[in-house]
C-alpha cells in the first residue's frame, strides 16, 4: 500500500508548467486555417457540456431531436450535450456509442475533420437539420469554437486506442508526461473523485473503462473548471495523449482518502441530500450554541475543527456546546467508532437515517486513519509550526491555481466582510488545516493527504496562507 505521506515532487512538472505557458496561445482565439477567428480547445469543452463553460443555465427539456430515438433512456440536459449524441470518439453509432445505454443511432462527426468551418457552422446553426440549430442557446463566439474544434483538432482514436480499450502507448513514457497532472490529481491519480459519493471515479478508472472519454477530457480540459491544463494546448501530440492514457491506466481505482472527511464537516453536501430538517436531537441538552437548523448537524460544529470539542478550539465562543471531541476515538474498535454513529452507543447520535454503509464506513475510515492531532501544528494562540517559505512553492504548485497567488480568487464571506484564504488562515487555522487535509465539500478540491502531502507540508502551506491579504 502506498504511503500518504509521501514527499510531494515538483520539479519535473514546473518545467512541462513552464512549457506549457510557452504553447497555450494554441488554446487561445486563433486564426483557423480557413481564415475564422475560433479557439477548438474551448470547442473541445462545449462540446463535453457547453452551458458548464457559458454558464448558462441548463438547457430545460429535451433536445428537440431527442424524440427520434428511443434507445438512450436520458433525459433533460445530458440529451443536449453534444458527446451524448456522438460519442467521445466522435464516430456515433459507429464507434464507442454504437451499443449498451448511450446508443442513440445519430451519426459521428469524425468524417467532418477538414471541411470548411463555414459548412460546419451551418450545420450548427440548423442548415441542415432546423431540429439541430444551436444557435438559439450558444452565441456566434461559442458555434466557431465547436466549428474549429471539429475542423481542426478532431481525432481517430482507433491507432491510439486497441479494441480491449488498452492504450497503444508507452506507459513508462507517459509516467513522466503524468507529472505534470499531480499538483491536482495526485501521484496515483485518485486525489480527486469525480461522480456521486458512493460511486466516484478516479483517473484509473475513467481512464480503463472509457479511455474515449479520457483521450477527450485530456487534449481538452474540463468544463467549467479552466485551471485543468488541455494537453492539446500545452503541445502534446496524440501518441503522447496514447502515452499518459498508458500509464493512466496503471493506476489505483479507489479514491486515496474515505471521503469521511468532508462528511464531518458537511455531510449532505457531499451525499446531494437535502439538508437535514429542524435541529439535531441532542443540540437541545446545550444551550451556549445559539445555531440552528442544518449547522446543528455539522459533525465539526460539535466536535470542533481540531476534533477535541470542549477541550479544543471550541471550549468558548459562539462554538462552544460542551460536546466532548472525538479525537481519542481512532483508537477505539472499529465497531465501537460505528456504534456511535448508526445509534447503537445512542439514539440521539443516529446518522443511519441520513447516511448509508458506504458513508459510515469512509466516517469509521476517517476517525480510525485519516485524522490527526493538529495540536502540533496549530498553537492555541492561532499561530501556525510551519515554514512558509517551504509553503509557498508547494501552495503555487496546487493551491494558487483555484484560490489565485494572493488567495483572494474567492470570497468566502460577503462584499461587507470579506474572508479569503488569508482571512481564514488567521482566523480559524484548524479550518483551512482540515479543508486543506481533506478537501471542500461538493467541489473537486484535492485533500492534501490524498496528494501525498505530509501534515507538516499542509502546516507549511497554512503557515504562508497565513501571509496572505486578509482583505
């Protein structure tokens, strides 16, 4: 089993960062070869879900083809993406899709690659089919993206791809192609988990099940997320999109942490449950915590980000519940530690309604593994054990590409009161040193664990995030 807590490397990938920024302008608005104004990496993500890079609002109802075929069971907005018509292969009925749940019998658009991006537009805009005009849901910038994408950087992935979906690449090349991908995805890859709680996917899946879907998503990016660098745009060739496929498909197929830990600090978030009505039974045996409602239910409103409670972080304020910690639980039997969770140790403690098996076993996995005693790290007086010169680099590498150099990219507070990383590294450094540990809820945010990182690295980082403007 790999160790957590590997050293985290970062040379390799600053030198392929550096390459990359030297190639982006391919990415950028360009000039096509017939002449038009348009940026086929963008085209590439709106064609995977485009109101995710306009952000629209979904598309309501179905595509107004949709009802020409009776084989894919889909509804609503994922009958208006464009993939679920011709396949991340781009050959429809005739590749990837041609069977099991997203056969829909519509054609590819691969045979489309080299036409005019005047003929492509048109057919975008419904002049072949008016049931195919997108015009009325993407602007005239959007439709020449899609029209440069498929003109220009359309691929066949049969040479890149063997009928058992193996890579016909070179792994062990693709191994150092890869390292540009940790900072995000982690050394294995599965730092990151994509899909509902439960049932997430990691890189090594995605990339053994549907290595189509891989192929596409690296040469071009992910939507609505443009810190993910698109390979296409940093100048990698396909054989070398063949080669990281290869080696994507080497790696782990279970998520590096539980997920327990974004369950304590929000739990329905992370489930897409709605959230919990009223208060939760035992908020009515204290009376110091004036909160109500959901925040009653937040494992960390009573245990405490530093997971001591009364003796911790939270022993006064408007925190304060007397509700003990649970840090001393990790070494308890696993079936003790569960006990207090489905009810069993007590009636008023039962989550069993609210979170199924999978959800209790990554809290048990969380409590008994992935928890530690930030004491040696956060001091009382708020101050951070960490070196930031030692943070910065590594909160350049992963951090600034979501939160921005100066931490200020979001605002978690209000236009009134702003609260950005700095702000919160100062003010509450056991929060930033859980969420960085283990990730926000709902939003793909690696935990640093998952990255390899050692608790004193994630120290480093809270120390120098607490450098950061406050306002």
């Amino acid at each position: 089993m790999r160790n957590p807590f590997t050293p985290h490397k970062f040379v390799f990938p600053l030198v392929l960062m550096l390459l990359g920024l030297a190639l982006i302008g391919y990415g950028a608005a360009r000039i096509s070869a017939q002449g038009s104004e348009g940026n086929p990496v963008r085209g590439g993500v709106l064609y995977d879900q485009w109101w995710a890079v306009t952000g629209a609002e979904p598309p309501a109802g179905d595509h107004p083809l949709w009802a020409t075929q009776t084989t894919n069971t889909r509804s609503g907005p994922d009958t208006w993406r464009c993939k679920e018509c011709h396949g991340w292969d781009y050959k429809g009925a005739e590749g990837a899709y041609g069977s099991g749940s997203h056969f829909t019998g519509f054609p590819g658009i691969l045979q489309s690659k080299g036409q005019p991006v005047e003929d492509i537009l048109a057919a975008l805009k419904g002049g072949s089919n008016p049931d195919h005009d997108f015009s009325t849901v993407l602007d005239d910038q959007a439709l020449m993206d899609l029209a440069v994408f498929i003109s220009e950087t359309l691929i066949d992935s049969a040479p890149l791809i063997n009928e058992d979906k193996s890579s016909t690449g070179d792994a062990a090349r693709g191994a150092a192609l890869f390292a540009m991908c940790t900072d995000c995805h982690g050394p294995g890859g599965n730092a990151i988990a994509f899909g509902p709680f439960g049932a997430q996917e990691v890189v090594g899946v995605i990339a053994s099940d549907n290595p189509w879907e891989f192929l596409h998503k690296a040469r071009y990016g992910q939507p609505g997320w443009p810190v993910m660098p698109a390979l296409l745009a940093l100048g990698l060739s396909e054989s070398d999109v063949a080669d990281v496929l290869a080696h994507a498909q080497t790696l782990p197929e279970e998520p590096a942490l539980s997920g327990g830990g974004v369950l304590y600090d929000q739990w329905w978030a992370v489930t897409s449950a709605e959230p919990p009505a009223g208060d939760h039974p035992l908020w009515a045996t204290q009376t110091t915590n004036t909160r109500s409602g959901p925040d009653t239910w937040r494992c960390k409103e009573c245990h405490g980000w530093d997971y001591k409670g009364a003796e911790g972080a939270y022993g006064s304020g408007s925190h304060f519940t007397g509700f003990p910690g649970i840090l001393s639980a990790a070494s308890l039997p696993e079936d003790e530690v569960r006990a207090w969770l489905d009810g069993t140790a007590n009636p008023d403690h039962d989550f069993s309604a609210y979170l199924d098996e999978v959800a209790l076993d990554a809290l048990v996995s969380f409590i008994q593994q992935e928890m530690f005693d930030p004491s040696a790290y956060v001091n009382d007086d708020r101050t951070v054990n960490g070196d930031p010169a030692a943070g910065e680099p590594l909160y350049a590498r992963t951090c600034a590409r979501c939160h921005g150099a100066d931490g200020r990219t979001y605002n978690f507070g209000s236009d009134e009161e702003p609260e950005y990383v700095g702000t919160l590294a100062n003010d509450n450094p056991w929060e930033v040193f859980h969420k960085a540990a283990h990730g926000q809820p709902a939003v793909p945010m690696p935990g640093a664990l998952g990255l390899g990182w050692t608790p004193q690295a994630i120290a480093d980082v809270v120390a120098y995030a607490q450098t950061l403007p406050l306002e």
